[in-house]
C-alpha cells in the first residue's frame, strides 16, 4: 500500500474526526473525566500507563506509541446516563425527585493515528473527548427558588493531541503529547441565583460559549523483563480561556481550565495469551477554582463569578483501574476490567452539584477485538457505571436568603451505560 495516499487520507479523516467530536454532548465517569481513551483500552477498565492498545494510548502515555506500530483507530462511543436528584426537608416547598434525562443519549467519536519514522521513533495524533457533563431537567428543581423554564449544564471538552515517542534502549521509551484543547458550556435555569452573582447578566440561559487552551503530557514506559513492564505519566493543568458568557457563574470571571493529572501502571504477561494490567490515576479536581471551591462562600459573602469564588466543591481522587487482556485466537481477543474510584463530591456540596452530578465511583467492562484479516480490525467495548447515589448531609442552608435557602437536603444519582466500537486499520 502506498503511504502517500493513507497520509492524505488520515489528514481527511482527523478533520472529520474533529468536526464530529465538537458536536458531541459531554459525559461523566470518573468524575467529569472519561474513564479510558479508546474502546481497547475502555474494554480493560481503561488501563493503559504501561499497557498501549491502540495509537489512542497517546492520551494516557504517548511513550507507548513506539511500541504500536503504523496505524489508524477511528471509533465511536454510544453513552447513556441516567441523572436523578431529589430534595426533601426544604422550606421553600422544592421537596420532589426529577429527573434529568431529558436529553438520555451521547455520541463520542475518537480517533488516534500513529507512524513510525523509524523502529526507534514514532510520530502520533490522538483526536478524542476529555470529559463533561451534562443535565437536562424537564422540571426545574430551582423553581421555588424563582429560576424558570428547564435547568441544566452542558460541558464538553476535546483534545486533539499531537504525540512523539522514542525508545531510548532496548528496556525504555519516553513520550511527550501536546494537549490542544476545545471547550464549550452552557448553563440554563439557574436564574435564581442572580442575587448572588457578581454579574448576574452572565450567569444563565446564554447558549453555549467556548474557549481553547493547551497543556502537555509527559510519558515513560519501562520493561523489566519479557513479563513486566511500568509506565508513568504526567499531564500538567491545561489553562484554557474564559467562558465570558458565564463569568457571573464560574470563579474568577468565567475560568476553567482543565485539572492536571498523573498516571502509573504495570502490566504483567502471566502466559503467552493472558495478560493483566493495573492503573493507578489521579485528578486534582481541587485546583481549579470553578470546580473546586465550596459552594459555601456563596453563604459567606462572596458572589459566584467573583475572584476565588463559589464552586462545585470538588475533592481531589484516585483511581484504581484493572483490566485482563486474554488471546483467545490469533483472530480473536477478549477483554475484561474493573475500576473503582473516591467521591469528588462531598455531601455538604450536594446541592449545587444537582446540575453536575459526576458521583460514579465504580465502572465493569467488557470488550473484544476480532482481526478480520492482517491490515484490518473491529473492537467493541461495554461499559458499565453502576449505580451511585450521594445523600446530602448539611448541604441546603436552613433561613432565607441570604443566609439561607430553606434547608433540608439534597441527593445526587448517577448511573450509565456505553457501548462503543471502533475500526483499526495496520499498514
């Protein structure tokens, strides 16, 4: 096959990729972060420090790309949330359960491209959805508090992801990936909360706004022997620009950029067709203002939008991801995982955190991979966020405002669902 088409062809197709992805409506795992980038790796829990699977692997380690050989991985992810919340014991009369699927189905695309220059060196592009968020609510559960019409959120961010790799000897491999990142919000039916911003003109029902920024991602990857290999990363704090439109709601004028990360795994090949890998993430949610300062200096005199303001409340977690790869045939390929995180959001934080109720702590997967000939690939992946629920503890003010909204508490629900499939195409 000549390159000089399949390179043109691949220039193609990463556009395609990216007008897709800039219309994908966000989701939630870990956190507001996806739980594995992509569907081979989502298929094993999302391992992938020291296990690449696909020229996605950019996105947890690019030092793996030089492992992975010329390749093309285009996929697509059908995902499901189900969003739920309920008040009760409140004395503004909010006290109900609604629902927040009224819109219930995403599409998240991917794609990943990786060319080696030489066996040493590999040059790779990862196109692919970071995280978000989204909620829809039919029934507005800030009505009581005078907000009007639906309420909900819409995050989504996208990465596209230039990567090299290199293998410095026979044992070891570093990597460095460059985060371009696209992100754009919407914010509707929290008009209640005009009072308590610094700019109540840019608070709600906005449409969406957008920004971009960029950050780094660094990688190593370490074989100790034939069975045993390492791999670490680290992906610094992606400063984006301000979301204008909603500087009356997030911190420090509409800022949000994207939380810095690490990553470390080891990969083990018990026998020559099973292999297990372990994953350990981390995500400082915690730094960034929007995200997560306490909704409670909102109560204590400082507006949203304002410096160091409100937010979400988020806490820092770790993750802990295990995936088993097994070689069924030199045609077919299963894969198994499980993963399992801390709470990001506190039960003090809960009602505010109606609107973004990224609770899910626990993920099962399954996946496979069927080699239709020696060029071309079908992986599917199936993921599922089993059920969690957040009970409110001391999270609405008791009073009026503005020292109070009404008491009682609220509770956050989230489960999901996603089936995603992609082609992987050898050259």
């Amino acid at each position: 096959m000549s390159r000089h088409p399949l390179i043109h062809k691949t220039l193609v197709s990463t556009g395609v990729a990216v007008a897709l992805s800039l219309t994908a409506t966000a989701h939630a795992t870990n956190g507001y972060f996806s739980h594995g980038y992509g569907i081979q790796s989502k298929g094993a829990a999302g391992v992938g420090a020291a296990l690449p699977q696909d020229s996605l692997a950019a996105a947890t380690n690019p030092a793996g790309l030089v492992d992975l050989g010329n390749r093309l991985d285009a996929g697509v992810d059908l995902f499901a949330p189900q969003r739920e919340a309920a008040i009760h014991g409140n004395g503004f009369g909010a006290d109900a359960r609604y629902d927040g699927n009224d819109t219930s189905l995403f599409y998240i695309p991917e794609f990943g491209y990786n060319h080696l220059v030489n066996p040493d060196l590999a040059l790779g592009i990862a196109v692919y959805g970071n995280g978000g968020m989204n909620t829809d609510y039919g029934s507005n559960p800030y009505q009581r508090y005078g907000a009007t019409g639906p309420a909900g959120v819409d995050l989504t961010q996208l990465f596209i992801s230039p990567a090299v790799a290199y293998r410095l000897n026979d044992k070891n491999s570093v990597g460095i990936a460059l985060n371009l990142a696209y992100q754009r919000f919407k914010a509707d039916g929290i008009s209640a909360f005009s009072g308590f911003s610094a700019n109540p003109a840019h608070l709600s029902n906005n449409g969406y706004d957008s920004s971009t920024g960029y950050g780094v991602r660094l990688g190593w990857q370490g074989k100790l022997n034939d069975v045993v290999t390492l791999g670490a990363s680290w992906q610094s704090k992606t400063k984006t620009g301000k979301f204008d439109k909603y500087s009356g709601l997030f911190a420090d004028g509409g800022s949000f950029d994207i939380p810095e990360t690490y990553v470390a795994g080891v990969a083990v090949k018990a026998t020559p067709d099973l292999t297990l890998a372990l994953d350990w993430q981390k995500i400082l949610y915690s730094d960034v203002p929007a995200v997560g300062n306490s909704f409670a200096k909102l109560l204590q005199g400082q507006p949203l939008g304002s410096n160091d303001g409100p937010g979400f409340g988020w806490r820092d977690i770790s993750i802990i991801k295990l995936g088993v790869i097994y070689q069924v045939s030199p045609s077919l390929k299963l894969r198994a995982g499980f993963s399992s995180s801390q709470q990001p959001v506190p039960q003090n934080e809960t009602f505010f955190n109606i609107l973004a109720p990224g609770v899910v702590q626990k993920h099962i997967t399954l996946g496979s991979t069927w080699n239709i000939n020696a060029d071309n690939a079908v992986s599917v992946a199936y993921t599922r966020g089993l059920k969690q629920t957040v009970k409110g503890a001391g999270s609405i003010p008791p009073g009026l405002p503005p020292a109070g909204l009404g008491g009682g508490e609220a509770d956050i629900q989230l489960e999901e669902d996603s089936l995603g499939v992609a082609w992987q195409l050898k050259f």
